[in-house]
C-alpha cells in the first residue's frame, strides 16, 4: 500500500497548501458553532430529564402549547449562523476554483487504475495507481507529481474512462475527473515533502488503489526539473520535446495539416478545406446557428472527438468523425497544446519534413507499430 | 408577548378498559392466504415488518464485512473486488429495502387509519399490490447481488454502472427501479387517505404530527421516485442497448445522471428521515405528559423540508464539475433546508420543559434519536458549506454524517416506534429491563462506530476504500469495535421482541396512556380499527389536561403503579381530565 507509516494522527491535519490554510479557519469555525449548538441541545436534554422526571406526586404538567417568539428566535438565529458559514464557504471556494491567471499549467490524465500527469515542457509521469494494471513501460514511470513550494500551479483534468477525482487531503482539495470534459483546479503548496494522492471517486475494482503522491520541491528544483534536469520525479525522466512539440508531431501524422492548412500556404494553388488554426486559440469563434464559442481547451477537444457538434460558420463538415477513437487523451492534450502554441505564420504546411502521417509506408517494416494507427 | 391558544376541548371521564375482544385483526383468519391475500393495512404492515427485518438483517451482514475488513490497512479478510460488492449490498438493501420502507410502509399503513380513525387506507389492494411489487422488487435485487453483486456503490454512477462494470447491474438497477413504484403507491396511497378519509373533527389542525410527517414524505415519494425510475431506465437503456445518455464516449454527459439521480435522492433522504421525525414528535409528548411545543411549526417544518428539500440535490456535486453559480445558490438553498430540521430540535426539547418524564425504551430511543440526530445535522454544515466540502466531500466525513442521520436518526426513531406501538401491533408487552439495555447499548455502540469515522474523514480517508494508509488503522479498529456493540444492541430487540410474542404480557388498550385514536381501540385492533365512529374533538397531546383525542380521560400514565401507595395521595394523580389553563412561555 503507500510508503510510510506516519505515525498518530495529529489533531489538526497536516496542512500543505494556500487552500489548506483557507480550509482550516472555517472548518473550525463551523466545529465551534456546531459543537456549542449540540451542547447546548444536549444540556437542555439533560437538564428537563433529570429537573423533570417524573417524580411521585407530581405528574400534573402545564398546558403549555409554544411561543411565537421563541419560534422566531430559534428559527432566525441558525439561519444566521448558517448564513455566516455559507459565506465564508463562497469565499474558500471561489479561490479554490478559480486558479491565477498566470499559473502555469500541468495535465493530468485518470484512468482505471492510475493518475497520468503531462508537464508543458514534456515530462510524463505516472503518479500512481495499481501497479498489477499497468503496462511495463508505465510501471517504469511510477513516480511523483512534482509541484513548486509557494507557487501556483494550475492542474487541467479529464478521464479516459470512468469519473475518478483527484483528492489531495493535504491540500483540502478535491475535484472529480470526467470522461470527455476538462475541468482545472490549483494548487499552491507551502510545504516540501510527499502527499497523498487519492481517487475520491468510487471507480471499480482498484479504487483504493489509485493513489499517488505528490512531491513539493523548491521552486528553483521545479524550474530545473521543467528544464528537464533533474529527476525531481523519482521516474525515468526522457524528455523528448515539449507537449507542443509532440502535438505538432501529432498534428502532422493525423495529417490535420492536408485540409487545416496556414494562411502562408493560400495562393499557392493550395485550397483550405477547414478554418485555419492559427491565432485561434482564446478567441471567438461563430457557429453556425448564431452563436459564438470561446476556443478554450474544451472546444477544441470537442472539434476534435466530435467534429460534428459545432460547425464554424461558413464552412461546411467535411472533418471525419472517428478521430475520438484515434487520439488518446495524452496525444488530445498535446495537440490541443500545439494548437495553443500556433500564431498567425506559424503553421508548417505538409512538407518532405513533416513526420510521416499513420499508415504511410516506412523503411524498415518493425518501426511501423504506431498504436491506434489506421492500418 | 404573542400567546398560542388551542382547541378547549370537551371533557368527559375516563373510558372503562376495554374488554379485549376475542377475535382481532390477527387471529380472525387464519392460513397462507389470509396473509398472502389481505388487504387489511395492519396486516400489510406486519407483512411489511417482516420483510424489511429479513434485509435488514442481509444488509447488516453486508455492513460487518465491510466493518471486518477494514481492520486492516490491506483489507483483512476479502478481495477488493469482494468488498465492493459487499458495500454496494449494503447500501442498496439499507436503502432501497430497509430505510425507504421502514416507518412509511410499517408504521403508515399500521398507523395512519388507525391515528385518524379510519377503516382502512383509501386503496387497500393497492396497498397490497405494493408490497408485492416491492417484493418483485427485492426479488431482483437479491437475483443482482446473488448472481455475481453489484460492485457500483448504490449512486450507480455511470459511465463506470453503464458501460464499465462487469458486475450483474442490470438486474440490481431493475429491482430498484420496480421498488420505486411500491414506494409511489404507499404515497398515494397515504396521501389520498389523509385527505379523504379523516374521521369526523379530525380537522388537519388535529392531526397527530407523525401523519403530518407521513403526509409530507408521500408528497416526496410521489413527486420524487419517478424521477429515479426514469434515470435508472435511461441507465438500463444505456447499459442493456448502448444507446449514448450518460456515457460521453458515445454522446452521453455523465453529470446529468448525477443531476438526476440526486434530484430523487436527496429529497429520498427526507423520506428516511421525516418519518422518523413523526414518531418522535409522538413518542416525546406521551413519555413527558406535555402538548408538543409549537405544533405548527414542527408540522409546517415537515412540510418544509419537503417543498425545500426538492431544490438542494445539486450540494451532492460541489466538485462534481457543476458551475460555480449553480454551486452558490445550491450552498445556499442547503443552509435553508437546514433550518426546519433545527426548529423540529429546539421544539422538541422545549416539549420536555416542565414534562412529567418516564424513560421506558421508546423514549430512551427517542432520547437516542435527539442526540445523534443533532450530531448529524450539524455535521452536514460543513458539506453544505462549499469552502469544507472541497476537502469533505467523498470522504468518511460524509459516511459518518449520513449514518447518523439515517441510523442514529431513522432507525432508532423506527426502533422507537416499534418499541411504542408493539404492544398495539401484537397486544404483547416485552422486557422492560432488555428494551432499555438494548437502547443503551445501541447508543454507545454507534457512538463508537461513527465518530471515529469523523476523524477519518477530517484526515481525508476516502469512501469505498478497502486499502488505506496505515495511518488510519487506529480509528478503523476503534470503529470496527463499535460497530461490534452496535451489531449486538441490534440482536437483542429481535430476541426479546420475538420472546414476548409468546411469553410477553397482555398489554391494555393504552398501556402508555396516550393520546391517539390509535390507543382507543383494543390492543391487538379488531379488522375493521374501530366499533364506532370515532369523533375527535381536540387536537392531539392534550397530555396536560388528561384527555384523549375524542375527549375521553385517560388511564394513569406508565409507572404511575411503581410510586410508593403511601405517597400516591391527592388530585393529581386522579387519571381523567383536570381543567388547567393554556400557560405562556417565552
């Protein structure tokens, strides 16, 4: 099971993150009020039992049938108290969901049974899970989830299969993984050392053991790591380019590049069959039946598993439907990053350069093992 | 200074104790079919009875695996997979099997004719035909955990239920899903006789406050169960078909499920729970000898919690993906729904105030009932509250609130209610002495379950967790003792109860001396409830004046007959009416 028997449980729990020390002022604010308002219920429950049982000779009670007044009081008072504790709660919240703006961005992916994480820069790890259901190569990478001390991180998830949730009980942080939408939360740690990772989400038969570990290192040790120098992650560590680079890698052997082609490539006798990709990402984007939708990271996921569910204005669906079962979610992430990435003139077209597209013929016939290809 | 003024009622002397008739509901027929065939609501509640004793004893036994392998960190005595199926057994069969239907189906068709004096429910093969559709019902269910259990936790969450599991789902689903109507009918069924069947002066400023609960959790199950039935048929549809609904590979959004399946189950926590709330409100003014304190309020709060309860069900999915805006109004609507269950509280206690208390077991549970309760409504603001719930949320923080709730509070007020009215169930009484023991033992052993849990949660100990980090051990074998007493307390009421069928004591009419049309026909009623036309003339716990609800004195309270004769002397102690003016408070 996890490393390390950590001893008795303190009587405050660890605490690691800006949201931990968020989280621990209100909860022992609603401790307090709640445990004086179940004293005060249990004193009053203690004191009518014993001033008035029932004693011999007096068995007569009075006719008594309530107060409006005291109706009031005690409907008000917890009201108010409540009322407190919901805003504070909006307020713990709205920080918890709403990450910095500048906070650089880290992907982790949940499946049955283990947490995948991407960093911008390339690294790929595996947090944890169960060991027993893994390939060799991702049993290699079991390692931790690196993060710098006091600064934020902003941590983009999806499922592959069914809704997990990444809880970090040392953070007081939670949040459920779904299938097929990106949700983000942030973190920043404000103590060095491991945490537990943990799938709060039932998800079958190794729930419990999806687990992982998070590891806080100085943030001059992340930089490095980020570099790629360092193996801050306690894994193998090849850094073979950043997400945008794999993605444009993707981008040019899913052969996106023969219909999505640059704006530098029009007038050249070639003819654009979709909208240009470049600059896209962050704008406004029409679609047909009148409305407008945020590129974000969500969009462009959906344009690529489900080409058919938004079509931009003027241009007709011509984009085949099958690339959801093609792309895994590491390879969505590292497309989506490339198209992040793109710029206005950016955009190679296919060229004698481009990585061959799936399926192609290749030298030598062992290379051609490409998972998901067309065959 | 705002003064509340009942009914005055009309006082006659108390009744002579009725002579115990020779053939009653139970003895009059004879024979399988006189109980396969019956459409007599007291007997469809013995039926009812039984049956939800049996899952409750399957569910309990799924509930000490589960407790026994969590002695230790890497499972103690089952398989991963083996403790799945026993956690989902457990709360499918707690919930679908036992809670559902323990006090609306035993004590509402035991009860409600017989409380405003009516023959039987407005629809009695309908009601009979309920509990055969709840057996067909559990029939697949048992089919489901039997033929390879269901290893999806009782939310059924899919994609994981829909497309993910190898596990015989379907049937489980489709046992749920047929129990729902069983459920819809005890509803309707209830409501309609509230409405139409009220004997006279049974005016709905009268009625007992455990037929307002009841009237309040029929409009629950009536408005919320096809809700549920619809979102397991779509799920059934998705699994049996592959039709996308839920599952976002093929087009579905699994939160929507989570929508819909909280839209029924939060309000379903109402139907466990409001009941419940009904027998105390009973059981506290006989045992105290007082008007319930604020009879509006603890009847509107009922109501309340069943209008407010309907708009909360979304505080389930605080990080479930839900919009943040949707999460502020949702936080805000639980710290409402909060509020009439904290009025119920301070009523209650306020109805002790100047009381004449006795502390046989019906009101040691419902003393039980009003501490554990308490402990877990407050514990359901720090879920309710978004900022704790990020941490809280799935936690054992979570399983320890809705234990307390719906075991500290459902199930001792049922096992207050089967305490209270046994002796009108079977004209048997049972051991004082072991019903009070039992009490005890139950109230100590879930302290020692539960809490714990709290502390496990706080550190951040995840639900469904059959493998957890050492740690934690010390809280789990703390909780698996506890769960040990609790298991015991259990067993004793199922063997007392069951002795004093045969050995147990006659018991009167009205062996409490309380107040309800329910305790002026003979212990064990006849088939048809009452001889008469039973005319209520005041409202119902008019304990201080000494009359029942047709005006009637009452017979001396219990335990009068332990006093000392020697210091049993003057007018108070005279059983019957005593004028007594309505005293102010507050």
């Amino acid at each position: 099971m996890l490393d390390g028997n950590r001893g008795p449980l303190p009587a405050i729990a660890e605490r690691a993150s800006v949201m931990a020390d968020l989280f621990e002022p209100l909860f022992w604010y609603i401790t307090a009020w709640t445990t004086a308002g179940f004293l005060l219920v249990c004193a009053l429950l203690t004191w009518c039992c014993i001033a008035y049982r029932r004693k011999p000779g007096r068995i007569s009670t009075p006719r008594i049938l309530g107060s409006h007044r005291l109706e009031l009081f005690w409907t008000v008072t917890p009201l108010l108290v409540f009322l407190t504790f919901y805003a504070w709660g909006v307020y713990v919240y709205d920080k918890a969901v709403h990450p910095p703006a500048d906070a650089p961005e880290v992907y982790v992916i949940g499946k049955q049974w283990m947490w995948k994480a991407q960093y911008p820069n390339g690294q790929r790890v595996i947090i944890g899970g169960n060991p027993k259901n893994m390939t060799e190569e991702d049993r290699q990478n079991i390692g931790a989830l690196v993060l710098p001390l006091n600064r934020p991180v902003k941590v983009t998830f999806i499922s592959e299969d069914v809704i997990h949730d990444f809880g970090v009980p040392a953070f007081r942080q939670k949040i459920d993984v779904i299938p097929g939408r990106y949700v983000s939360t942030w973190y920043q740690p404000t103590k060095l050392g491991e945490f537990h990772v943990f799938c709060d989400q039932y998800c079958g038969a190794w729930h419990s053991l999806m687990v992982g570990k998070i590891k806080v290192v100085p943030a001059a040790e992340f930089d490095a790591f980020l570099e790629g120098k360092g193996g801050a992650q306690g894994s193998p560590n090849p850094v073979d380019g950043s997400l945008a680079h794999k993605g444009l890698q993707h981008f040019q052997r899913l052969e996106c590049n023969t219909c999505h082609i640059p704006n530098a490539a029009i007038g050249t006798g070639r003819h654009a069959r979709a909208p240009n990709l470049e600059g896209l990402y962050g704008r406004d984007v029409p679609i047909k039946g009148g409305i407008t939708i945020r590129a974000d990271d969500q969009y462009l996921r959906d344009a690529i598993v489900n080409p058919g569910k938004h079509i931009v204005e003027g241009w007709e669906r011509a984009m085949p439907g099958n690339y959801g079962t093609q792309v895994s979610e590491e390879d969505l992430n590292a497309l989506i990053a490339y198209i992040k990435w793109l710029r206005p003139g950016t955009q190679l077209g296919p060229n004698n350069n481009s990585v061959a597209p799936y399926g192609a013929p290749r030298q030598t016939p062992e290379t051609n093992k490409s998972p998901g290809g067309k065959q | 200074m705002s003064i509340v003024i009942g009914d005055t009622p009309r006082t006659a002397p108390p009744p002579p104790e009725p002579e115990t008739p020779r053939r009653n509901y139970l003895n009059e027929t004879s024979g399988f079919w006189s109980w396969a065939l019956t459409v007599d609501h007291k007997r469809i509640g013995i039926l009812y009875l039984v049956s939800i004793t049996a899952f409750f004893l399957v569910g309990g036994i799924a509930a000490g695996l589960v407790r026994a392998n969590l002695l230790t960190p890497n499972g103690a005595i089952l398989t991963e997979d083996q403790y799945n199926k026993a956690f989902t057994a457990h709360g499918v069969v707690m919930l679908f099997l036992f809670l559902i239907p323990s006090i609306p189906a035993v004590f509402g068709n035991f009860l409600v004719p017989l409380m405003i004096g009516a023959k039987d429910l407005a629809f009695p093969r309908l009601n009979l035909a309920s509990w055969y559709v709840f057996m067909i019902g559990a029939a697949f269910m048992v089919w489901g955990l039997l033929s390879g259990g269901i290893d999806t936790g009782w939310t059924l969450y899919p994609p994981y239920s829909s497309r993910y599991s190898h596990a015989s789902v379907a049937p489980g689903v489709f046992g749920v899903f047929i129990t729902g109507f069983s459920s819809i009918m005890t509803g309707l069924n209830i409501m309609v006789t509230v409405h139409k069947m009220r004997a006279p002066g049974m005016t709905w400023g009268r009625l007992p406050l455990f037929i307002w609960a009841m009237y309040a959790t029929s409009f629950i199950q009536l408005l919320g169960t096809p809700v549920v039935a619809i979102t397991l048929l779509l799920l059934l549809v998705e699994r049996l078909a592959g039709v996308g609904i839920f599952d976002p590979s093929i087009g579905g959004d699994p939160v929507l499920y989570q929508h819909l399946f909280w839209f029924y189950s939060h309000p379903a926590v109402y139907i466990m729970i409001v009941p419940g709330m009904g027998v105390v409100s009973e059981v506290l003014t006989c045992f105290s000898r007082k008007n319930i304190f604020g009879y509006k309020a603890v009847a509107w709060s009922s109501v309340g919690i069943a209008v407010v309860g309907f708009l909360v069900w979304a505080h389930h999915m605080f990080v479930a993906g839900i919009s943040y805006y949707s999460a502020l109004l949702f936080s805000f609507l639980t710290m409402l729904v909060a509020v009439p269950s904290a009025i119920k509280v301070f009523n209650w206690v306020a109805t002790l105030y100047r009381g004449s208390i006795t502390f046989q077991a019906p009101m040691m549970f419902t003393l039980a009932f009003l501490v554990l309760f308490t402990v877990g409504g407050v514990t359901g603001m720090f879920l309710a509250t978004m900022g704790t719930d990020i941490h809280l949320h799935d936690t054992y923080f979570v399983v320890a609130h809705f234990h307390f709730v719906m075991v500290g509070g459902m199930v001792l007020a049922y096992l207050a209610g089967i305490h209270f009215w046994w002796p009108k169930m079977t004209g048997r009484m049972y051991s004082d002495f072991w019903s009070k023991t039992s009490a005890t033992v139950i109230f100590v052993g879930f302290f020692f379950t539960f809490v714990p849990q709290f502390v496990l949660g706080y550190h951040g100990m995840p639900r469904r967790y059959p493998n957890y980090p050492e740690e934690f051990q010390v809280y789990n074998v703390l909780s698996t003792a506890g769960a040990s007493i609790l298991g015991v307390g259990y067993l004793m009421p199922a063997v007392y109860l069951t002795l004093s069928l045969f050995f147990g004591p006659k018991a009167s009419a009205n062996p409490w001396s309380a107040t309800g049309l329910e305790w002026q026909v003979p212990s064990p009623p006849t088939v048809f409830n009452f001889e008469y036309l039973p005319i209520t003339v005041c409202g119902p716990y008019e304990y201080a004046i000494g009359v029942d609800q047709m005006g009637r004195g009452l017979p001396e309270p219990p335990g009068a007959g332990d006093d000392n004769p020697a210091t049993r002397v003057g007018a108070t102690l005279l059983p019957g009416p005593q004028p007594k003016e309505t005293e102010v408070v507050g």
